[in-house]
C-alpha cells in the first residue's frame, strides 16, 4: 500500500478543504466496498478487553474517539469505525442546513501540526443527518452527536435550537454533547454563562434518556471552567468534554485572527484545564480529554489526569490512520508497565496517588 507520508505530500498541495473533501470521497466510496472495508478493519483494529470500558449507559470497546468535525454530516462513520476508532462523534449539527462562513477558512501549520478552522458549523441540517443515522445506528461502537444552534437564531432563542436537536436526534446515537465553546459562531461563546447552562440542563432532563454532555472552551479563566463544569453536573450533564478550539492566536507565528486553534499548538493549554477540571470531577462523571492528542503517551497523561475517553482529529491529519492503532498499543504497554489490568483502572490515577512507572514511548 502507497505510504501515508506520500498521499499527505499530495494531500498537502490541495487547499485544505479541498483535500478533506477528497479524502471522505475515498472513505464513503470505501464503505460500498465490503471487502476493502474488512482489510482496512483488519488493519487498524485493535480487540483487547483491557481497553474497554462500560460508560454512558454502552460500552467503550477503546478509549480512542473521533472528534467532533471530522464526519459532519455522519456520511463515513463506517469507515471510520474500520480505521480503529473506540467511538465517533459527529456533527456539528444544527437544526437547519448551514453553509458555514466564507472560504478559505481552513488554514494548515505544518511545522506545529496544528490546524487553524473557521468553518461555522456547515452541516445538511438535522434531519438530513438523523436520516443518515437511522441507517447507521446501532454500531457496534458508540456514536455521539454534537449540538450547534444556527448562526441564524437570536441568543434568546438558542435553548429552542437544542431541545429540537435532542428530539431529532436523541433515539439515533448513544450521546449527544452541546457545543457552546466554538469560536466559529458569532457570540456562541457567551452561552457559556451559568443561567443558560441551568435552563439547558433541566430542559435535558425532561426531553430525553440519552446521556448529555457538555463542550467546554479552553479559553475560559479556570476557575470559572470549573464552576460552569460543576454546575452542569448538578444540573444533569453526564459528562464534560474538554476542550474545544481555542482564539489565543499567539501560540501559532502568523495565525489569522479569527477561528479556532486545534493540534499540537493546543496541547498545553487544553491540558491544563482538563487537568484542573478532572482534579476536581474524576469519579463524579465521566470526563472526555480532546486538544493535541498525537500519541499513546498523551492520551496516557489525559487518561491518568482523569480522562475515561480521549478524542483525536488533527494528529489524523498529520501522521495518518496508522495513528489510531499506534495509540491503542501504546496504551496497552503503559497499563502494564503500570500494572493495571483496565484502562478504567488508570483514569485518575494522579490525584488518588498511583505511582506511575511508564516511560515516554518514542
């Protein structure tokens, strides 16, 4: 098979939108192959009990997830699910079909493998999307869906948004989480206040089953993350992912001034509020660690800082679908120089005092 360093030179002379187009074309015409499938799954999978976990009322059968952005629109979930991934999260999906903010608005950094995103939620809408779902779900790994209120609807309007997403949506995936941390949709991020985030959660409590989580911003002031976090749990949220994209543009040379971060630039900084957030909440509910995830030794870290999921999106890019199962060893050789049985058994295991005997894996 041609190398993955040689399709991403070839990939890499494309616009990046163009190039991401090109590749869900070979995944969704890969899904019509069944054949081509299997090899791909017999390839990158990885089955060992010491990777799955019982959360969000299914099971995990690896810690490793696809992020939200990648699969907007839930059209190469089956191919994804060969290339290795634990769970896949689709969307961004809003109520109405939206075309998203104006081109060029996806900005590559090679050398920090880093990607920079303005993309605005351009989703074919919800029923479009669940349409796709029905077909899809159940799989035999969990499917996640993320929530987005149209560019469109006034701030005063957003909860309606989200209350017709979880009714469209909630009876054909396995979670949903609510993105109110997007940099790419205008005043989004003020959502992030503690009233809207009360209202969201008790209107969850009665409109569906299915387990909600919460999408936070990397930007936030901590304290404040932390206290948005907790009153979110109280108020219902079965979980809290972190983070999302982040606008601190200083920590890519030449960044553009508008969209959100993501890749290797983001890693610290996502880290450190995860890290600040799980301190306080591992063991309370469940915690999903996302933002510059490229080894098995990061996902370790996130794991043992309090993380029971992490999700991947821009290392894909980079080092390739090889990726994901590189991973998912890594991660079976730290759990046994450690001298866990589970992966369940590493989560948190920084703030209860298990010592940590794993080496850095080159």
């Amino acid at each position: 098979m041609v190398s993955y360093h040689t399709i991403r030179n070839i990939l890499f002379s494309l616009d990046p939108e163009k190039a991401h187009k090109l590749i869900q074309w070979v995944l969704s015409a890969s899904q019509m192959a069944p054949l081509f499938l299997k090899q791909l799954h017999n390839k990158y999978n990885i089955t060992d009990h010491r990777l799955a976990q019982s959360l969000l009322g299914t099971t995990f059968p690896k810690p490793v997830g696809l992020a939200a952005g990648f699969d907007k629109n839930a059209v190469v979930a089956q191919a994804m699910e060969a290339l290795g991934f634990g769970f896949i999260e689709v969307g961004t999906v809003t109520p109405k079909p939206q075309v998203g903010n104006p081109k060029p608005r996806i900005f590559r950094f090679v050398e920090e493998e880093s990607l920079q995103n303005a993309m605005g939620f351009n989703n074919a809408g919800m029923e479009d999307i669940a349409n796709h779902l029905k077909r899809l779900y159940p799989r035999p790994i969990p499917i996640g869906v993320n929530l987005g209120k149209n560019k469109t609807t006034p701030q005063k309007k957003a909860l309606i948004d989200y209350a017709h997403l979880i009714a469209t949506l909630g009876a054909v995936c396995d979670y949903l989480v609510v993105n109110i941390s997007s940099p790419n949709i205008p005043e989004l991020r003020e959502l992030q206040n503690e009233n809207f985030i009360r209202d969201l959660f008790k209107m969850v409590r009665t409109s569906t089953e299915k387990p909600v989580l919460l999408k936070i911003a990397p930007d936030l002031d901590i304290s404040n993350a932390l206290r948005l976090c907790m009153i979110a749990c109280n108020e219902g949220a079965s979980g809290i992912v972190a983070t999302n994209t982040t606008t601190e543009y200083t920590l890519l040379r030449d960044a553009k001034r508008f969209g959100g971060i993501s890749g290797r630039a983001l890693r610290e900084k996502s880290f450190s509020i995860f890290s600040n957030i799980a301190k306080e909440l591992y063991g309370q509910t469940v915690l999903i660690s996302v933002g510059g995830i490229d080894s098995g030794t990061e996902a370790y870290r996130r794991i043992r800082a309090g993380a029971s999921l992490v999700q991947i999106y821009t290392a894909l890019v980079y080092k390739g679908p090889a990726l994901v199962r590189k991973i998912n060893e890594e991660l079976l050789i730290l759990l046994e120089q450690d001298g866990f049985n589970n992966v369940s058994e590493a989560v948190g295991a920084d703030w209860n005092g298990t010592r940590c005997r794993s080496v850095e894996l080159r």
